[in-house]
C-alpha cells in the first residue's frame, strides 16, 4: 500500500526499482566488471599499509624533520636484543654479540649509517650504556623512512633467523619491525575473524530466511561492498599512507553494514512477493526498503564524516574508508540486489532448509506488550540499568598503542619489552629541545642566552636533567664556553662537540622530565614551554610532545565532531520521520547505550576481566565506537520506526502501530543485531588489541541496543509519548497528520 503522501525520493526510488528490474542483467553485467576490476586492486591493499596512523602536522613532526636535516638523528632503527644464558661468561657474552652484530653489519644493507653496540669493535660505535643485567642491545640505524625499509628489514629478518641456533640468539624489534609485524598480525586477525564470523552469519541468516537462496545474498552483497571498497581504498593508498588498522575496520563495517541492508531488503521483497508480482515486489522493496536503508546510511556516513575534523592521519583514513564502503553498500543494496531479486524472482523461496513460522505475536512483541503496560517501571529499570553499566567510565586510562597492541607471542613485542624493562625508565620522560636564537648559536651572545635558559630548565621542579653542550663539557659556563670557542687550541676540544650539538642558529637539548609521557602534568610541561621563552624560541619534540598533541588534537576537535554528528543525525531522522521528539529520542537512548558500552569495555579490559590482562583503552577506540555504532543503532531505530510510522498513518493508532511495526520488524532487527554482533565480535578472538577492543566495543554496543533499548525503552517509550510521537511543526505535517495532531 503506497504512503498517504508519497515524497520526491518515493517516486525516484520507485522509478530506480523499474530500472533495475528492467536492465537486470545489464546492471549485474556492470557490476561483475566493477567487482573483477577492482579485486585485483583489493588483494594489493595490504602491501600499502603502514603505520598505526597516529602521525599530524606540528611540533613533533617538525622536531624530527629538523633533527634528521640538522643533527643526522637518524630515520630508522632496528634494534638487536641479547639476553646472555646463565651458563656463559661475560667474556663469552661479549664475544658472541660482536661477532652476531659484526655478521648483521656485513649485509647489503640499503643506506645503513650507523652500527652501535655495547662492546668494542671495529667500524662499530661503542656504547657501554648498552648492556645491563646480563642483557645487552645493538642498533642498526638507517638514513631511510621507516615505510621504506621492507627490503632492509627482510634481509635482518633472514640473519637473525640463522642466528637462532647460535650461543646468544637475537631478537629483533624497533619501529620498523612493530610496524610490519601490526601489518601481518591485522590481516592473520582479519582471516581468523572471517573463518568465525561468516559461517556463523550465515547460519543466522538461515534462521531469518529458512532458505539458502535467500539467506546467501546478503552474503554476497555485504562481500561486494567489501570487496569494492579495498579496490578504491588501493588508490587512496598511492597518495596517502594507510594505517595497519584500516583493513580490519572497512571489513568489520562493510560485512556488517551490506549484510544488514541486503538483510532488511530481501526480508522486504518476500514479503511483497506473496501479494505482488516480482517487479512490483521489486519497485516496493526499492521504495520503502531503500529508503530506510538511505536515510540509516547516511546516519552512518554522517558518523565517520564527522572524525574527518581531527586531523590525525588515523582518524581521517578510518573515515575515508569507512565513508566509500557506506556508500559502496548503500549502492550494492539499490542496484545490486533489486537486479539479482528481478532475475531469481519467486526462486528466491528455493532451497528451504527451515519452515518459516509467522513472526507476529513473537515472545518478543509479546514481552513488548508487558513494557507498554508498564511504561514507566520499565523505562526507569532500562535507564537504571545503563547508567549502572556507565559507572566505570570515570576510570577509563587512554593511551596511544605501539609495540603493546601486538599480540604477546610475536617476537618483536618479547624483544620490545625485554629492551624496555632494562634500559628505560617508565616513570620519567625524555623530552628533545631544539632551542632557536636570533644569531649563530655559538656566537657569545646567543650562548648567554641558551646557558641562561638551561639554568632555567634546571631549576623547574618536573626536570631531572638537561643534557646540553654545557653539561657535557663539564658544567662550563657561556663565559667559560665563548673565551675557549674563541681560542684555536682551547677550542679545539669544545668544537667536535658544538658540532654535533648546534647547527646554525639551534642548539640541541635533551631534558628528562619526572613523570610519564602520558601524564596530565607532563603533557601542560610540554604545552608550556613550547615557543618563545624569553630571548630563545623553542621547539619541543620527543614522546612526550607527541603524546601531548595527539590529545590535544582530539581533545580541541571532539567537540565538533559531536556536535558534527549529533546535529547531521537530528537532521536525517527529522525529515525522515517529520518529528521532533524521535529523533530526540533515538540520539539520547544511543548515548546512554554507547556510555553503557564503554563502561563495560573499562570493566573488561582495563580491570583485566575474562582472563584478560589488564590494558589501557586504545586512543582511538571511544571515538571509532561512537563515530560507527551512533549510525548503527540509527539503523535500526530508522528500519523500525518506518514501519511504525507507516501503520500509524494508516490506522491512526499510535499504541497498535508501535506492536504492529515490532511484530513485522522484530524478527528481521533481532536477525541483523545478531550478524552484527557475530561479524564484530568475531574480532574478540584476535590478537591485536585495539582491534580486540573495538569489535568487543560494536558488538556490545549492538547488544545492548538490540535488547535494551529496543525491547524496553523504544516501547515504554512510544506509549508514554503516545501521539506526540509524531509532533511537528504544522507546517511540516501533511494534511492527514495536521488532522490527526489537532
């Protein structure tokens, strides 16, 4: 039965149906092209990622340009870790690293610059700060970007592998290495995910369908989208650098997000297909199906487009990926599948394996029932409940994730930790400081002022120590410093020092600070004293300044991004429902679900429940959460609301509507709910924790949306609310509803 007024994308998304089911096998034919083309493509995407993504504009970065331009502080690094046996002696130790470092030093290694070790050696840099405890490190370091470094990196990966068998094996880390090593772990993670997911989304799906016809398409269109989305993002990747975490990200949405929409369309199309004929099915299914699945979309695009404000390369490459496989999916589910429906037609009943059992008067609808008959108990025990689950928010610890999101059996992250254990300190931060006069830095003058400022420095209670020219020629003064520059012999000593120290108008300082890189008091340290600092501009990079922009940047930008979504997700739902108090609704109950979920994901990982070990929450995770499950849940708030809001303008009966609509979409809604859960919750068995983190977090936030929130707040709700449901201003309402209304 048509609407009673029909609107212009009725009519487009009605005249789209005839379309495709006239051109249906030249609209297949396109995409079989679309989709052999671009897999080509898709398979080369892993190859082009590289880096978590956590890379911006601004000080750190300009830092470290100055420092590998001016300073010969070099691009890459691998690390070597030794750790000697009990049974050898320190002679045997030293002997062993040598010759391993010496044989590692002897590849056809790409622009190797410099060779470090612990022990002496010939055309080696001898550091004796490079061994402790019995364990001892050596660093290969190299003129070349880290993303560069693939053929260096297979080459030492080779060498230590023949090492193994040797007196003292070595053990491979540093950032070239933890970046390929998340590159191989996300894709082993995206393999295991798919081998537990899809087997159990199909199933779902039979349980929805009863059918293997039915049930498989939307398998095929949630893999379409995928599919075609790593074929473009291919593109992307040759001018931009992708992070690790993209692939797993667009697949976890994408599977999600096409089997959802092809879900709610199919389920559409059988159940006009028993009244209608097959382009009829197909020209209704287009029109109030495809636009559900237009108007949920776009809440879902609307909540990646809006992490576009953070400038962080992350945020913005998750978006961009998240936002073509929306679009991909929305395209599949109103071309693709309209086409494949026309030519199965009534076949798509084929291959029954379960007996269909009418889905009206469900325990759901009936449990349904019981919340519209105790509205008020109901709503306050649901809002109870959530702001409960809520309550371990005010705990929550984020950090940036490096070596720690690999999984604990890679050798890298063993090595990582065993270096970081010994030779760092956790609990102090170093802190680079590139300190900028008005004239050369050796000249007498400048020298008083950068002296003047390491004093300064000095006396700030968070400094430890400053490592300057000054306190590495003995504590000498800028007096005692100028008249020694200024004489050849005295100079003589100073200059090798100067000369790797200061360039041009910048003198190099390094200052360990009393505090981690992620404290609150580090992080205002860095803030302030970045700029001018009397008659020295300085700029700050080191770990802790990047940790400190990193925040900084999302901290200044979430707010738009919030208000970026919450405003374009009013908007949506306002016109597509004509109402004020829905959307409303539908953003609020979303929140307190989302709050719900983050909660619970403190409680699980940070306090180390499930046999978990306790970790801090990935940066990124709240925001990727919130951007991606906000349109999620709209989804499913847009596909039930709509049939609702079709039987209430049908019977005028606000409370009937609202059971009517539940008993037509409950069985469809629980069946995507439960894909959903089961594509992302697949990712709780990975070993990349950011990803484990964020498939646990959708899958949850899912879980509660599908019970909670739809089973006690949506109904207890809609009674309390009554017609009111569907207030707006007169201006806005059709004829019917304005009668209705007043």
């Amino acid at each position: 039965m048509k609407r009673a007024s029909d609107s212009a994308l009725d009519s487009v998304l009605g005249r789209l149906g005839d379309l495709c089911y006239r051109m249906r096998k030249v609209v297949l034919a396109i995409w079989i092209i679309v989709v052999i083309g671009l897999s080509f493509f898709a398979f080369q995407l892993p190859s082009l990622l590289k880096g978590s993504g956590f890379v911006m504009e601004g000080s750190f970065a300009d830092a470290n340009a100055i420092l590998r331009e001016d300073f010969g502080i070099y691009e890459s690094t691998l690390l070597l870790v030794y750790e000697r046996p009990d049974t050898m002696s320190d002679e045997q130790f030293e002997q062993a690293v040598g010759d391993s470092v010496a044989k590692l030093q002897a590849l056809p290694l790409e622009a190797l610059a410099d060779t470090a070790s612990p022990f002496a050696r010939d055309n080696v840099r001898t550091d004796p700060t490079m061994v402790k405890d019995g364990i001892a490190y050596a660093a290969l370091s190299f003129d070349m970007h880290t993303a560069d470094m693939s053929d260096n990196l297979a080459l030492v990966r080779e060498a230590v592998q023949a090492q193994q068998d040797g007196p003292v094996p070595a053990l491979l880390t540093g950032a070239p290495v933890i970046e390929a090593d998340l590159n191989k772990a996300s894709q082993d993670d995206l393999t295991r995910a798919e081998m537990i997911g899809l087997p159990v989304a199909m199933l779902v799906l039979l349980f929805a369908f009863g059918g293997l016809v039915a049930a498989s398409l939307p398998l095929i269109i949630g893999l379409i989208s995928v599919v075609s989305t790593l074929g473009v993002l291919y593109f992307f990747g040759l001018q931009m650098e992708l992070s690790v975490f993209l692939l797993n990200v667009v697949v976890m949405l994408g599977l999600a997000l096409g089997i959802d929409f092809a879900l709610l369309f199919v389920n559409r199309f059988r159940q006009e297909l028993q009244q209608h004929s097959v382009q009829e099915s197909v020209r209704i299914s287009v029109r109030t199906a495809g636009e559900s699945i237009i108007f949920s979309g776009l809440c879902v695009f609307i909540g990646l487009a809006g992490m576009l404000f953070i400038q962080i390369d992350l945020f913005k490459v998750i978006a961009l990926g998240g936002m073509t496989v929306v679009l991909f999916s929305i395209l599949s589910a109103l071309t693709l599948l309209p086409a494949l429906l026309s030519l199965l037609g009534h076949r798509v009943n084929r291959l029954m394996l379960l007996k269909e059992r009418p889905s009206k008067r469900s325990g759901w609808v009936r449990f349904a029932s019981l919340v519209m008959r105790r509205p008020v108990l109901m709503m306050l025990t649901a809002l109870v409940l959530l702001l409960a689950c809520a309550i371990p928010i005010k705990d929550m610890v984020l950090r940036v994730p490096a070596a720690d999101a690999l999984p604990t059996n890679y050798a890298s992250k063993i090595a990582y930790d065993l270096y970081d254990d010994t030779f760092r300190n956790s609990q102090v931060s170093e802190v680079i400081i590139l300190a900028e006069t008005e004239a050369p830095a050796t000249e007498p003058e400048s020298l008083q002022q950068l002296y003047a400022l390491t004093e300064r420095l000095t006396d700030d209670p968070l400094v430890n120590t400053v490592i300057s020219p000054f306190s590495l020629a003995g504590g000498l003064d800028a007096d005692t410093v100028s008249a020694m520059l200024a004489d050849p012999a005295a100079g003589a000593q100073l200059a090798p020092l100067f000369e790797q120290l200061t360039s041009g108008d910048r003198m190099l300082l390094r200052v360990e600070l009393n505090g981690e890189p992620y404290a609150q008091t580090t992080q205002t340290w860095v803030r302030d004293w970045a700029g001018d600092n009397q008659d020295v501009s300085l700029l700050l990079g080191g770990y802790a300044k990047f940790n400190q922009e990193i925040f900084d940047e999302i901290s200044h930008k979430i707010v738009y991004t919030l208000g970026f979504i919450l405003a374009a997700t009013y908007l949506i739902l306002f016109l597509a429902f004509r109402s004020v108090l829905i959307p409303l609704k539908a953003i609020l109950m979303n929140a307190l679900s989302l709050c719900a979920t983050f909660g619970i994901i403190v409680w699980i990982f940070q306090n180390g429940h499930f046999g978990l070990t306790a970790t801090d929450i990935a940066l990124f995770i709240p925001i990727f959460i919130f951007s991606i499950v906000f349109g999620l849940s709209t989804d499913y708030e847009v596909f039930l609301i709509s049939r609702i809001q079709e039987i209430y303008r049908e019977t005028g009966d606000n409370n009937e509507a609202t059971l009517q609509g539940l008993a037509l979409t409950s069985k469809i809604i629980t069946s995507a709910a439960a894909i959903m859960i089961v594509i992302t919750g697949a990712f709780a068995f990975t070993g990349v924790m950011p990803v484990k983190q964020l498939g646990v977090g959708i899958a949850l936030a899912i879980l509660i949306d599908a019970t909670i929130v739809r089973m006690i707040l949506v109904p207890s709700m809609m009674k309390l609310l009554g017609r009111w449901n569907w207030w707006a201003p007169r201006f806005l309402r059709s004829r019917r509803d304005r009668a209705r209304m007043s």
